[in-house]
C-alpha cells in the first residue's frame, strides 16, 4: 500500500513547498475512518482513497485536490461530518469532498424526473469546481479497476454501462483522454467480455506476426528525422480494445480487416516543428489521401491538438502519425487536469481555465429554466437532453435547437440576416451541406455571402418555427416582387404593340379593382389580370396597332418565381426561344420548335435572353447520348464534359442492350455555343455512337 511518506515525496517531487503536514494528516484521518472497512476483493478500504490520491499525484494535481482523494468517500461511507471536515481541513477541502459525495449520490438509472433533477445536482456540482469532477473520473476509474471483484454479475454490468454512458464522455468531454480509454476498455471487458477476449487475441496476432514491427518503424522514421535538424521523440502506441471495437462498428469492417493497430508519435518542441515534421513525413513516405487531418488549426472540442496523417510507412503498411509538441501531448492525455497540475511559477494560475467548460454552466440554466424536467429528459445518458441538441458557435457560444436542427436552423438561431444569407457551414471545421443535422456538441461556422437568399428547398429541411418563418417570408417578398416586376414588363410590352408611349397614367387601377399600381402589376403578373383586358384598357388602343418588335428580357428575373424553364425542352442561352404565359405561374420558356407549345389557346409573349446576350448563368441541357456498351464508356464521356468545363447534373441509363447503352444526361454549361462544344467533342470519341440534344 502506498504510505504517506510515499505519497508527500510524490507531490513534492513537482511542488516542493507542498504541505507535508496536511497530506500527513489527511491520509492518517482517511485510514481512522474506515477503520476495519472492506473492500470487495477483501482488502482494506483505505486502499482506495490511498490509489485515487496517488492518481491524482502523478496527474501533479495541486494538494486540495490530493487531500481530497484521500478523503472523498469518509462522508459517504463513515461517520464523518461535513462540520467536522471543514474543521479540521478548512472550507475549500470540505467544499471539494463534499462535491464528491455528491456526485457518488446520484442514481442514473431511476426514473425520468429523478434524472433530470439528479443531473441538475450533477452539473450543479461540477460546475462551481471542475476538481470535484477530476476527483470523481479518478475514483471511478479506480473502482473500474477493482470491478472483477465483486460478486453480483449484474452489478457489475450496472456499474460497467454508467462508466461508458456518463463518465467515459465526461472523461473525454474534458479532455481526460488516459482516463477515459481505460475506462472504456474496462467497461467494455465487463459488459462484453466475449467481444473483448476475440479482439484481444486479434491484436495478440497481429502483433506476433509482425515482429518488433513497432520497434523497426520507429527507428526507420528516427532515420528520416536525421538530417532534419528537428529533434524528435518517437514513439509507438498500441489502439484500445473498445477503440477497434467502435471502429468495426462504424466502419463495419470485420476483425480480420483490421490491421493497423499503432499509432505512431512524433513529440517535437514548437508547433512550427510540427508542420515541419509532417513535411518531412510526406516527403519521404506516400500519403493515403483523405487521412490528414489538423487538429493544430482546428482544435478538437475538448481542446485536444494535434497533426493527423496516415502514410504507407517504412516497412510498406500503412501507419497512422500524430505529430504534437510535448505540452500537446500532455493536455491530450490529461485535458483539464493538465491545466489545474501545479506550476512552479504560478500556482493555480490556470483557474481561468474552466471558462471553457462554459457548457457545464449553460446545461445547468436550461436545466434550470425548464419546468417540468421530464419534458427536456428522456435518457440517463450525457445525451440526456432528448428533445434538444446543444452546438457552439466558433466563438463558443452555446445554441440550443430542438433534435434533429439542421446547419440553416442554426443560422437563423443566431441572427434572421445570418440565415438569410448562409451559403455553406463548416462543422467541426468541415464543410458540410446546408441541411446537415446538428449532433450535441457540434462546433458550427456558418459562412455568409451578400448574394445568397433563402431557397424554397430549404424550408423542406428546416425544423424550427424561426427559420420555416423567415424563409417563408423572404420566398414570399421575392415571389411578390418578382410577379409585380413581370406585371410592369408585361403591360410595358401591351404597349409597345401600340404607338402610345407607355405611362403609368393611362392605368386606370380603379377599373381592375386594384388600390396600387403595385397591385395591378402584381395581379398583371399572376395573370389575374389578362394581357388582353389591359390591351382593351388602353385608349384607342386598336388605332394604334403597330407590330411588336420589344421582348420581355429575362435577366431580370430569377428562374423559377415568375419565369421558368419549361422542362420539355431545355432551353437554354442562346436558343431561338418563347415565352407562354401560364396563369399562377408567370411565363413558361420554351424553344420555339418545342412541340408542347403547339396547344391552342397559349398567350404567346416574345421573350429574349439579354441586349447583348451576356448573361453570368448556366442552364441544363438534356442529351440522348449512345454508346458502346464497353467498361470504360462511362469513365470516357464523364471525362470528355468535365474537361469541356461542363458538368452533369443528372445521369440515367434508358436503355441497355449487349452493344449499346441509351443514356439520358443533363449536362450543367454556360450558352449553346458551349453545348455545341460537349457535343462535338463527344462526337470525337470512339465509343460514342450519336450525341443528340433533347
Ligand atoms: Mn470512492
């Protein structure tokens, strides 16, 4: 057992003007009151606060926080009071173990009510001092450790599912990541024990097969470094078992395909080494794309840094590297603790530190402010908030939306112009679609553009009242003005098939029922008012009938409002083209030789691209395009338009025989000259029978 001389030179060994006295004491009135006390596996309960308060130690925790392993089950489990404690230990330790025992109170797996009450205390706990929270992760782990020895199977199930629902993520949620992995790993072995030996023996092979595999990798990356002028320290780390476990789980890949089983560290001085290092990495083995990842630039949540990338190493496998420098290191193994530990100069400086933990507080006021708990509860989990979803802004900032907001809900949640003009979102510092659904604890960066407006799509996606409404809105003011705007062009063309020049004085609103000209346009627009009754409107009209050389231009106009693209025919710029007026609707584009426009009783309006037919827009092109059924066929044509600058937007196979494929693409370019182009070149290419626009 570890005795108190032990204990003090350990903390002495990184706080030389620890209070001896005080651990001395501590230790001495900890083993007083459990007095004869038993452990499960039959060893004195002593050694329990004795092996937490040496965790702690080698965390280099500050004294309160050592005493308090010491002393954190004597109010729990002896007759000691909280009066007495403060007595003899002062209001801060009291405080401390106090927290603990609180914590050690609380019951998961009752009721609704009771565990949203219970995690209020939770929280309420943890919040005033994150140390009751390290406190309580240590004696966890410790009572993990000793799980094999008690009894009851289902006990220890209990205590195994608890470990990995709420304090292996709060473990992480703070950065703790050493205790959290064995957490893991222990309780995994306790709820899973088959899984865990299979897994077990899995990695025991792996590492019998490649022998000193570990060990000549580092050494052969040791040789790279040489010349390097960076002086590194590396070194290999074996996965966790409920780590691979997770892995095939998400990756659904079996135990025989997993094969990378270290993680290899390069510990450097400076961050600027860092990047260096990785150059030297990727300079002299080949990258696998798509592994890199910088977490130096974009810490992850709990503040853990590092540069992530996977190569195919020395000895031909592929291998994963992680390059920190040594204080990175330490914060990714002890995370908050790392920042609470004793620092020479400036002891305790670091106690600013728990404002980033700003979301224990803020689960804390929702917590709080909701009246019935039950309702905001429905699970024992950290992701208890069943009914809502908590994300950060970069900033920090906590947002709270319902489950199952998405990225544009969140814009909305922080401003109406932010949603209004969100054009793409980075989550986690990856770029993301609009309409991805927020998990808990997402960091999320909405990226704005003035020239973005809310799109009709996204209201099929958006969940909360704020963003439906204010998208809502904004279609609806468009819609308005986008009508009103073809009104006015619409009455502008009536009279320019006259000699009377066009005022809005000769507009009679009152005839058409309208109070505004607004309004008349509006309804001019819809084709509530037809372009035939306006022409009756206008004096003399019929004496002044000359023939109509204007056409409405469609540049003013957003596609899909009040002027649309007929989908027959696919226009696009630079066709001969149509306009048909369709009421509710507004003008209908087709091709002038498109056959749908043959129908009787169509209201014909000359429409035309632009004056100088100089648009800044792409439209989609329907091809028939046939070719030889041959493998690389596909690869050839999706080849040719993505080098011709255009792109396809939908893709179907019509029709399959032995020799020839039938394919129906939509392909994304700028005019016809530039369909003219895809064309010819597909034309060129010799498994490709005939091109033919639609
Ligand atoms: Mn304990």
């Amino acid at each position: 057992m570890l005795t108190s001389s032990e204990l003090i030179s350990l903390v002495k060994e990184y706080d030389p003007n620890a209070n001896a006295d005080l651990l001395r004491r501590a230790y001495v009135f900890a083993m007083e009151a459990h007095g004869i006390q038993k452990r499960a596996s039959g060893s004195p309960y002593f050694y329990h606060p004795a092996e937490v308060a040496r965790f702690l130690a080698e965390l280099r925790l500050d004294v309160q926080t050592v005493v308090t392993g010491l002393l954190h089950d004597v109010l729990e489990d002896t007759k000691v009071s909280f009066e007495e404690l403060e007595e003899i230990f002062g209001a801060e330790i009291a405080f401390l173990v106090d927290g603990v025992t609180k914590l050690s109170k609380i019951n998961y797996t009752s009721s609704k009510i009771h565990q949203a009450e219970n995690f209020r205390k939770f929280l309420l706990a943890i919040s005033q001092d994150i140390r009751v929270l390290i406190v309580k992760l240590v004696d966890r782990l410790n009572n993990m450790r000793t799980l094999n020895y008690v009894a009851s199977i289902e006990k220890r199930k209990r205590v195994a599912l608890e470990t990995l629902e709420i304090y292996a993520p709060l473990a992480e949620r703070i950065g703790m990541n050493v205790i959290k992995d064995e957490m893991e790993d222990l309780a995994f072995y306790n709820l899973h024990p088959n899984e865990y030996s299979a897994i077990a023996l899995r990695l025991d092979q792996i590492r019998n097969k490649d022998n000193n595999f570990v060990q000549n990798t580092v050494l052969e990356l040791k040789k790279v470094f040489k010349d390097s002028g960076i002086s590194v320290n590396i070194s290999g780390r074996e996965k966790k078992i409920y780590s691979v476990w997770k892995k095939m789980q998400t990756r659904n890949i079996s135990l025989e395909q997993i094969n990378d089983i270290v993680a290899f560290r390069v510990i450097v001085d400076t961050v600027e080494q860092c990047y260096m290092s990785l150059g030297v990495i990727h300079t002299h083995f080949q990258i696998m794309p798509g592994r890199f990842k910088d977490y130096i630039s974009i810490p992850k949540l709990n503040n853990y840094r590092s540069l992530h990338t996977t190569v195919i190493g020395p000895l031909k496998q592929a291998i994963e590297v992680q390059i920190k420098t040594e204080e990175m290191h330490r914060i990714a193994d002890e995370g908050v603790a790392a920042h609470w530990s004793y620092k020479n100069d400036e002891v305790m400086a670091h106690k600013d530190d728990t404002k980033n933990y700003g979301w224990i507080k803020s689960l804390l006021t929702i917590l709080q402010n909701s009246g019935n708990p039950e309702e905001v509860i429905d699970h024992s989990k950290l992701e208890m908030f069943e009914n809502e979803v908590f994300c950060f802004t970069p900033n920090g900032d906590l947002i709270t939306l319902p489950r199952g907001a998405t990225a544009v809900d969140f814009a909305y949640e922080i401003h109406t112009d932010i949603g209004n003009t969100c054009i793409g979102v980075k989550i986690n510092g990856k770029m993301v679609p609009l309409k991805t659904t927020l998990r808990n604890g997402d960091q999320v960066d909405i990226i704005t553009s003035p020239y973005q407006h809310p799109e009709a799509a996204w209201e099929r996606f958006v969940i909360t009242g704020k963003a439906k409404a204010c998208i809502k809105k904004f279609i609806k003011a468009q819609e308005k003005a986008e009508f009103t705007a073809l009104g006015l062009q619409l009455t502008r063309y009536v009279f320019s098939s006259t000699d009377i020049y066009f005022s809005e004085d000769l507009i009679d609103i009152k005839k058409f029922s309208c109070d505004s000209i607004g309004k008349f346009y509006y309804n001019v627009g819809k084709g509530i008012i037809g372009v035939n009754t306006i022409r009756m409107a206008i004096p003399e009209a019929e004496n002044h009938m000359i023939i109509n050389e204007n056409a409405i231009c469609l540049i003013d106009f957003t596609p899909g409002i009040a002027v649309h693209f007929a989908e027959c025919c696919h226009p696009i710029l630079g066709d001969k083209i149509i306009g048909v007026l369709v009421p509710q609707k507004g003008i209908m584009v087709h091709i002038t030789s498109c056959d749908c426009i043959e129908r009787g009783g169509n209201v014909f309006i000359k429409v035309k691209w632009n004056q100088d037919d100089e648009m800044d827009a792409t439209f989609i092109a329907r091809l028939r395009i046939v070719i030889l059924n041959e493998t690389e066929s596909f690869a050839i044509i999706t080849n040719i338009i993505s080098s011709n600058e255009a792109s396809i937007t939908n893709l179907k196979v019509e029709h399959r025989s032995t020799d020839f494929f039938d394919l129906l693409v939509d392909v994304k370019v700028r005019d016809v000259v530039h369909l003219g182009e895809v064309q010819a070149a597909l034309r060129t290419c010799s498994s490709v029978r005939s091109v033919r626009r639609l």
